[in-house]
C-alpha cells in the first residue's frame, strides 16, 4: 500500500500538547497598501477569520489575540511594521503558543527577518499555522518546508516588484509616467500637464527667471523674494484641502530646485536624482540623503513634452551660471573695493586665492590659505589687492581702446565668413538629405502596392530617410543658434563712438564697482599671481578671453626696507651721499631722481632717510667745515667751535642759539646749511663769566 497523508486532525493532535494551548494563540493581519485595505476587504475578512480556526483547535477566545496593527505596511521589512515587532516580542517572552497567518507571506517577505522569526519560535516552541497545515520549527522537515515558503515569498516580492519598475520606465520612456509635478505645473484629467491656471503663480514662476536673468545668483533671488515679500506658490497634494494654492516663506532649496529643474523648460525627464541607501534611518524605508544626478546620467531625457516657461538655451545658461557661482569658481561680480575677486589664482599651487577684506573692509587682499587650512602648512601667497587691480585695471582699458575694438570687429568679420562657410557646407548637406527622401518616396510610389514584401521595404526606407533628414535639421538649427548675431552698421558704430569714451566711463561715479568687476570678467578669464620672494615686486598672468596669455611685472607696497629687492643699492647710496656731507632731504631726493621707491610709500622723505640712517649706524658726527666756510675772521664760529671755545656741549650751544642767548645765522655749504655763532672776544669772555663755577654746582658736604 502507498502511504497516505495524514489528516487535518491528525497533525493538530499529534502537535498541539496541553502546553501550547496554556500560552496565547496571535492571529496576525496584514495587507501591503491602505488602498488593499479599502478594495480587497474579503482577503481582510478571510483573516480576522483565523480567529475561529483558532477556537475550533482547542484555544479559548480570551486567549486568541488579533494584531492588526500592520495594516497598509509592507512586510519587505520588519523595520516599519510595529505589529510584527510585537508579535515577536511576545514570542520570545514565551507568551505565545501559535501563531496564525493566512499564508507565509503575511508574516515576512524578507528572509531575514522571516529565519529570525523561525529561530526564537524554536527556541520558545511556538507554532506556525497558514491555510496549508501546521507546523513546528523546531522539527527539521517543517522547518525546511517554513523556510522554502519564505524565500518563494521573498523571491516573488522581488519579481513583482521587478515587474512594476519595468512597467514605470516604459511608461517614463514614453513620458506619461507623471510624479510630483514641480510647482507652477497641473494635471488634467485627461493626464495632460499643462501651466497653472492661476495667473498669480504662473507671474511668481516667470519672475523667478527674470530675477535669475539679472542677478545670477540664487542669493540674489531668494533676497529680492524677500525684500519684496513675495511667496513662493505650492498646489496641495493631499488632505482635505487637496488643489489649493499655498503660499510659502522663500527659501534657498526651494529656490535652487525650481532653477535646477528642467521641467520649466519643457523638458520631461525620468531618474535625475538618486537615493543615497546608506543615509537611510531605522523604522523609515523612504529616507536618505538624494541626490541630482549630471544630464548625462538621466534615465530619460524628452525635450519640449511640456509646456515651458523658459527655453532651453535658457536653461542651459543658468545651468553655467549656477556652476560658476560654486566655491571653485569665478562666480559672479559681489561688489566691494577688489576688481578680480574670483579671478585671482595661485602661481604656486595653481588654486584660486581667496578675498578677504580688513580694516573696516576698506583694504582687500588676496591670499592663497588652503594649504595652511587644510594640512597646516605655510601659507602660498598674499598680496595687496590695490597694486594688482590698478595693473590689470590699466590692462582692460588698454584692451578697450578703440584700436582694439577694430580689431576685434576685423576679426569678427573674419569670423563671420567663417560662419558663411559653415552655413554653405550645412546647406549642402540639407540639400542632400533632401534628396535622398524624395527619391526614396519615388521609389515606395513607383512599386505595385499589391507586392507587399517590397512595398515594406520601401516604406521603411522612406521613413529612414524622413528621419535623417529631420534629425539633421534639429542639428543645423542647434548649430546655428549657438551663433551670436551679426553686427549691423549702425551698432559697429555705437561701439567705435563708445570705445573713445571707455577711460572715461570706467571712472564715470555713475559706473559701480560691479560694474567694472562684470566688464573684467567678460575680457579676463583669470589672472595668475607669483611673487618675487619677499621682494616688492611681483608677476601677474593674465588670461584673456579666446586663449591669449600676457605677462606683467607690478610693484606693491612691503612693510620693511629690507624687503625691497635693492635694498643693498639704497644702502649703498645713502652711504656716499652721507659721506659727502648731504643732509637727509637731499638724500631723500637723490633717491626719488633716481627712481627708487620706499616701503608703503610714494618717495622718499627727510626722517625717512634720518630713521634709516640711524638703524644702519650713519648718524656719526658730520664734518666740521671751519677753514671751509666763508665767514669773518675772529666773529664768526660753527656751532661746534663755539661749544668748544665755551667748554660746553654743542647741544646746549644750539640751545642757547634757540633761545637767544648765542647770535647766529645759517650758512648753506655743499648743498647743507650750517649754523655759523657771531661772538667777539669781548662777548666769550662775557659768556664765560656768566657761566657757573663747577665748584657752585656741587651740594655741600
């Protein structure tokens, strides 16, 4: 005989003891969505009928608990599911004795968490029921068959889901899969999107744009939204108030999203951001940091699906520009005293130098600090921004001369017959396509229609060559609008009549610091600063608009004489003059006449030179001139002559020559002026009198 299966009341026999049934018996009820939960209410009521099998296996309704706090949750997870929690939570205290599901997969589709559920009802035996039978796991051959179940459950999670995500990307490939339209956007019920038909948000979306369009920043919009206390406009999703229009407090996200999104230029697009899965937190499957994926990563990409508020090209520039205003870019102009703010990069380490502004941001400078930041190495460079914004300034005007406007306007006429050529050769090429699709469509018309088989051929040929011929005119017409317009007679001659008048415009009151800082950033990609050492001198590079490179020397201003490069040869000089007897103005002017220039200075000054003089140990005696000096014989002394004649110091002959007490008269000599003491005989010997005995000025014992 062959063995037969053993019935239902066999197996509830043999396996449920006494002690089972003195523990709980949990009936656990779940549906995957709350829309199952509103549509499939038998699949609901075949499980809160579990509650029955229960009573009918010997367990007392006040032992039977329903958790039913899963309902329209996923079982992918045990992470979001409180029921589930609880369920084993109870089963390990050792409160339960069955469990009911009605099948496996309402208990887990993760094998995970499925195998963790199957362990802790071995180890407490607890047992598992579903529409199939009963089973212990602690038994091997059910716990084979219970874990066979939960990877079929978890294989046709996979599968199904699988199917869907196929489904959505055909569906986005043809752009009808529309999720979470961005604001200033409806769907009809028809599926079409169309604009907002509230002619308040449409006018906010259109003067976000227009703002960009201006400004160039994403900080300069959200501060005009805010200076003029405009909201930005929102439809709800959901709720009782579900198609309203909210008003929303402007923030930057917010604002930076609508430029980023490509939808306002009519663009639909499938997969531009993705989900980060290692920022997901406990208990929350939809969380994680998201980010905007590059264009060329874009699942689906189909330009002019939509209504646009903008054009492409549009777009696209402020793509650019959004991209320039980044910490590693120029950006875009801010104002302030520096001309080349953004521009400026290191001749060192080659990255950008950074602006800082001090003193009440009346002095600018730039400084390269990244390797000091970042591994706490010395610092590249730093430099006054004045000397290097006054060379490169006097370098843009010289640019802007109307020589080199005509210049440039030659060859943009060279330029432009290049662009003729171009237009001729895509012409051709036109021409061609052209062609080759009335002969094709010839031919398909030539063929009997009866003769199918060839008669398909020709037509697939024929739309082969429609689409070519499409293709290449999307292709010209992209070319073609990448070209600026022509210059017409009238506006060379504005430019030839304002190119006399740049100087003056340039240092105009009327022409703001960002306005020069816009006009250095067309002409002037970047411009590259390499110092000298410590030295005063420096080399700018600039890097100008089409690839043309300069180099420049500039001086700036150093703190210390010992900075300058000829510092030796100032030195030097002041050493000879000295020694010819020059006082410290004639020095100061030597050195002007022959070019040399002081730290933080414009020339060289009298104390100047004296400071200097007296650092470097120049300020010995100077020369007696008697002998020298033209002057009368026996009446007239230098100063130093006279102190010697009345045994006196001659710092307080020259005091008394101040205060009157000495007559005297200065005498100019070899470029020095030289006080000469008018005293007869008759008058030293009156001094000497006067003067007091050291035996008097001695205290008394």
């Amino acid at each position: 005989m062959s063995p037969t299966l053993p019935s239902a009341a066999f197996l509830a026999s043999d396996k449920i003891q006494p002690r089972h049934r003195q523990r709980q018996a949990v009936v656990y009820v779940r549906q995957s969505t709350l829309r199952q939960v509103q549509q499939h209410g038998e699949s609901t009521r075949l499980q809160y009928a579990l509650a029955d099998h229960a009573q009918a296996l010997g367990w007392q309704p006040g032992q039977i608990v329903v958790i039913d706090d899963d309902l329209g949750r996923s079982a992918a997870s045990a992470l979001d599911r409180p029921g589930f929690q609880r369920l084993v939570a109870e089963v390990g205290l050792g409160h339960v004795g069955l469990i009911l599901g009605i099948e496996v997969s309402r208990l887990a589709r993760s094998c995970r968490d499925w195998h963790q559920l199957l362990e802790i009802c071995a180890l407490f035996d607890t047992l598992i029921a579903d529409a199939d039978g009963l089973y212990g796991p602690s038994g091997y051959n059910d716990r084979l068959l219970l874990g066979l179940k939960g990877t079929m459950s978890e294989a046709e999670l996979h599968i199904l889901k699988g199917r869907m995500l196929e489904g959505r990307r055909a569906k986005a490939a043809r752009g009808e899969l529309v999720m979470g339209l961005p604001r200033g956007y409806v769907q009809r019920p028809s599926g079409e999107v169309a604009l907002d038909p509230d002619e308040g948000v449409r006018s906010v979306i259109r003067l976000v744009f227009d703002v960009f369009e201006r400004r160039r920043s994403v900080r300069g919009v959200l501060t005009y939204l805010v200076d003029h206390d405009i909201g930005l406009p929102d439809r709800l999703r959901s709720g009782p108030c579900k198609g309203e229009v909210r008003w929303n407090r402007p923030n930057q996200a917010t604002v930076a999203d609508m430029l980023r999104h490509p939808a306002y230029a009519g663009a639909y697009v499938y997969g531009r951001r993705r989900m980060e899965r290692r920022a997901m937190l406990p208990g929350r499957p939809h969380s994680g940091r998201r980010f905007i994926r590059a264009p060329e990563g874009w699942a689906v990409l189909r330009r002019d699906c939509w209504p646009a508020y903008i054009d492409w090209e549009t777009y696209t520039r402020n793509q650019e520009q959004m991209r320039a205003n980044r910490a590693k870019h120029e950006g875009v102009p801010q104002g302030g005293h520096a001309l080349l703010g953004g521009l400026v990069h290191c001749g060192r380490c080659g990255r950008r130098m950074t602006l800082g502004y001090h003193n009440n941001g009346r002095e600018a400078r730039y400084s390269c600090c990244q390797e000091a930041v970042t591994f706490a190495g010395p610092r590249c460079q730093s430099v006054s921004a004045a000397p290097v914004d006054h060379a490169v300034g006097q370098l843009i005007l010289a640019a802007l001369t109307p020589s080199a406007v005509e210049v440039s306007l030659q060859l943009a006429e060279d330029v432009e017959l290049e662009r003729a050529a171009r237009r001729q050769h895509w012409a051709e090429r036109l021409e061609r396509a052209r062609y080759e699709t009335a002969l094709a469509r010839r031919r398909y018309e030539a063929v009997d229609p009866d003769l199918r088989l060839v008669a398909r051929t020709l037509e697939r040929d024929w739309e082969g060559a429609l689409a070519a011929e499409e293709a290449l005119q999307a292709e010209q017409a992209r070319e073609l609008a990448r070209e600026p317009p022509r210059l017409e007679a009238a506006e060379l001659a504005v430019i030839r009549q304002l190119a006399e008048d740049i100087p003056a415009l340039w240092r105009a009151a009327t022409t703001t610091q960002q306005d020069r800082q816009a006009i250095a950033r067309l002409v002037l990609e970047r411009a590259v600063i390499r110092l000298e050492g410590a030295s005063e001198h420096l080399e700018v590079e600039c890097e100008w608009a089409g690839g043309v490179r300069t180099r420049h020397a500039v001086v700036r201003s150093v703190r210390r004489f010992e900075q300058l490069r000829g510092f030796d040869q100032i030195l030097a000089t002041i050493r000879d003059l000295r020694r010819q007897g020059c006082s410290a103005a004639v020095i100061a002017d030597r050195l002007n006449a022959a070019g040399w220039h002081p730290p933080k200075r414009a020339a060289f000054e009298a104390g100047m030179i004296q400071r200097l003089m007296f650092r470097h140990g120049m300020t010995g005696r100077r020369p007696i001139w008697s002998g020298t000096v033209p002057r009368q014989p026996d009446a007239e002394w230098t100063l130093h002559e006279a102190a010697e004649r009345l045994g006196i110091h001659r710092h307080t002959a020259y005091h008394w020559l101040r205060v009157g007490r000495l007559r005297g008269q200065l005498a100019a000599h070899g470029g020095q002026r030289i006080w000469l003491v008018t005293m007869t005989g008759a008058e030293l010997a009156q001094l000497r009198a006067a003067m007091p005995s050291p035996d008097r000025t001695k205290n008394p014992a």
